[in-house]
C-alpha cells in the first residue's frame, strides 16, 4: 500500500486539474483496504477515485484520496450460453472490453474505448451506443467505509438506473467497490441500432465480427471525442435528458429534425448534444473553458483552465439549452 501526503491529481484526473489532495493512498488487495479503513486514522472527508475520467475538481481536496490497484480477471460461473466473469476494481476498463472480445464474448463491445477503471463503471452505470454496464453486470462485491465489512450487492439491489446507482445516491461514499461480477454471451448478441454503427458497418464493407465492431466502435468514438492527453475533458460531461412523449412531439412541431431514442413507454430521450449545437455553443469558448468542435456534449481544457471556469461554462450551457427548448440537462461530471 501506498501513501503519500501533498500529492498533486494532476495525473489522476481527464480534465488535467493540477490540483492536490492532502493525502493519497493507493492499495493492491481488498485486505489492504479493509485494514486501512478499519485503522480509522485517516483525513476526512474521504474521496474514491478511478482515472478521475467523470470527475471535474475546483481545487485542492482537503482530504484523503483511495485508488485502487486491485486486479485480475477470474470465470466464477459457466454454462452452454454465458460467461460470468470478476473482475477487479481498478482493471482499466476498455481492457476489460478488449478481454471480452479477444475471449469471443459477446455484450460489452459497444462500450469500447470508455475511460475509467471497472469499479467505476459499477457505480456510473456506463454506457453508449445502446447498452449500459448493469445490462451485464450480475454483482457488485464492496467493502463498508464505516466498518470495513465485506458486502456483496445483487444487480437489483444496486437500482440501476441511466447514469445511476445506489452508489451515487443512496449509498454514496458508504461503500467502495472491489469487483465487479459480469455477465457475458457466448451466442452472437449485437446491438447495432444506436448512432451510426451500421453505417460504419456499411462503408467498411466487412462481416460482422466482435473484431470489427470494437475496431469501428473506437474509430466512431476517436472522431468525435478529443483524446484528454492533447485536450483535458472528461468526455460526455451532460446526461441525455429523458422527456415525456407529448412534450417531445411539441418541440418536433417547431425543430422538425430533433432526435430521439426510446426511454419508456411515456418517454423518449433527446440528445443534449444536439440542443447544444442548436443553441451555438460547439467550438465556442468561455475564457480558457470550451465546448468541443466536433461534439458540443463535451466540454474541454483549453489549456490551464480552472475547474470553476468548467462549471461557469457549463452553467451557461445549461441556461442556453433552457431558455431554448425547456428542458432541464444535468452534468454527468462529478463536480468535487
């Protein structure tokens, strides 16, 4: 286990925050955790962090840090049709989705090339292009903040909702995730409907394979999305709003092109994306803060850029986007 005092985040975080925390502890195994907290000798507050890909810092954190090291992949259940694999927490991601695809294991393909590590993706609820982490997630193994117990969460227990869980509401802070139990197919399950994958599928003018689909995925994802090591960002920084039918219809009266995608049997999704190119703000810029200019969701670093400066940004866009359609969109981000 690592622990470290005064540590700059700058490196633990996509926007490129140079800010510090006041102590830093990094561990390797779920013994490792339970020993620190239960030691109770820490700074509060306590923040836990992945690759800080969904997280937007205003300043120094006066507190305590936890990154987890926790790796491994382990097959705890198999039949003829699935796969249930564990991972651990702090497995990056898009590895986790190259794993799958490499294993010929279908579900997780379309959410390739997501930043973040695998515990967060548990309490996010991830997703793109049509499916999200807790269609394939079966458990969630945790340790208690309070009391440094073990306890595992079924996917119902979690109240997977979009861009929600019981870790972010609820439970939030009370319980750091270890690993996460997924669920995979072994017979062909492809969700193809979403963007423009079947058009890139089209134009590539090759079969359909597990392969192909995370190549076209990652290509589709890298033209729309800056790479945070050339411009700091957390990628999608708004939630996609969900809108009752009726005032959809209204709003499609007056902008005939607006989008949507179904979200229930009463409601339907709009892009906020899309509001926000409507309402002028893609390549636009307040100060050193900037709305990207290939994908108005995404806000940037445009180079030494204050996290308040990301949230006046944000919040202009926020009021833009009301003023013109009348609809409320949240920031995905995690502000600290």
């Amino acid at each position: 286990m690592k622990e470290l005092t005064d540590y700059s985040l700058l490196h633990h975080n996509t926007f490129g925050m140079d800010v510090r925390t006041a102590h830093f502890v990094e561990y390797e195994s779920v013994e490792e955790l339970c020993a620190f907290l239960k030691q109770k000798n820490y700074e509060l507050p306590l923040l836990h962090i992945g690759r800080g890909s969904n997280l937007l810092f205003s300043g120094d954190y006066q507190g305590t840090v936890l990154h987890s090291l926790i790796k491994g992949y382990e097959v705890v259940s198999e039949t003829s049709d699935t796969v249930d694999v564990r991972v651990g927490a702090g497995e990056v991601w898009d590895d986790f989705v190259a794993y799958t695809v490499q294993k010929n294991l279908y579900g997780a393909v379309n959410l390739s090339l997501i930043p973040g590590e695998v515990g967060a993706s548990a309490v996010q609820n991830i997703g793109a292009y049509g499916v999200e982490a807790k269609d394939l997630i079966v458990s969630v193994d945790t340790v208690c903040v309070s009391t440094g117990e073990l306890r595992q969460f079924s996917n119902e227990e979690c109240c997977y909702a979009y861009r929600k869980s019981i870790f972010k509401q609820e439970l939030k802070g009370k319980y750091i995730v270890t690993h996460v139990t997924y669920r995979l197919s072994k017979v062909p399950v492809w969700h193809l409907d979403y963007g423009n994958i079947r058009t890139e599928l089209d134009k590539a003018s090759c079969p359909l394979t597990l392969d192909n689909l995370r190549r076209i995925i990652i290509r589709i994802r890298e033209e729309k999305l800056p790479d945070p090591a050339q411009m700091g960002n957390a990628g999608s920084f708004f939630m996609n709003p969900v809108i009752p039918k009726k005032q959809f219809a209204d709003l499609q009266s007056i902008y005939t092109d607006m989008p949507s995608y179904p979200a229930s049997e009463d409601c339907v999704k709009v892009p906020a994306g899309w509001m926000i190119d409507r309402c002028g703000w893609k390549g636009k810029s307040l100060g050193r803060a900037g709305v990207h200019a290939r994908q108005a969701l995404v806000l940037v670093n445009l180079g030494g850029a204050t996290g308040k400066e990301i949230m006046a940004l944000a919040e202009a866009v926020v009021a833009s986007v009301k003023e013109k359609f009348g609809i409320d969109i949240h920031p995905e981000v995690n502000y600290i």
